[in-house]
C-alpha cells in the first residue's frame, strides 16, 4: 500500500488522503492525473518526507504529501 496525503487546496472536492495498493500507480504523474490535479497546481511533492520529482518510481510503503503553491502578500 502506499498513502497520498492532499495538503491546503489541494483537498477541495477531495479526501485529505488516501490509500492505494502499490501497483495501482508506478509514479507520482499517475497519481496527479487519477486525482485531477494540474500538474502547475503542484508545488511541492515529497516522498517519505523527502523532495521528489513527480517521475519518480513508487514503492510499497511510500508516503506521498503533494502541496500547492501557498499565495499571499
């Protein structure tokens, strides 16, 4: 299994995380595209606590955070 945690507005109209069997997606892009979300809403994406790319291959076990860009001024 692996847990996608959805952080800010990326939870709009979504679950603030999920879990998927590990061969259900082998990257992060598949994860994006099964969840609707741009792929320029993502700002930041972690796997286990660490900065990845979205191209990057999953394992079991993994922990996905996917964070938009935080507006302000």
């Amino acid at each position: 299994m692996i847990e996608v945690k959805l952080f800010a507005g990326l939870r709009i109209g979504r679950e603030k995380s999920y879990q998927f069997p590990t061969n259900q997606f082998s990257n992060g892009n598949e994860i994006r595209e099964y969840l609707d979300i741009p792929k320029e809403k993502i700002a930041i994406y972690l796997i286990n606590g660490k900065n990845r790319e979205l191209d990057d291959d999953i394992m079991d076990g993994d922990v996905i955070s996917i964070f938009p860009a935080v507006g302000g001024g």
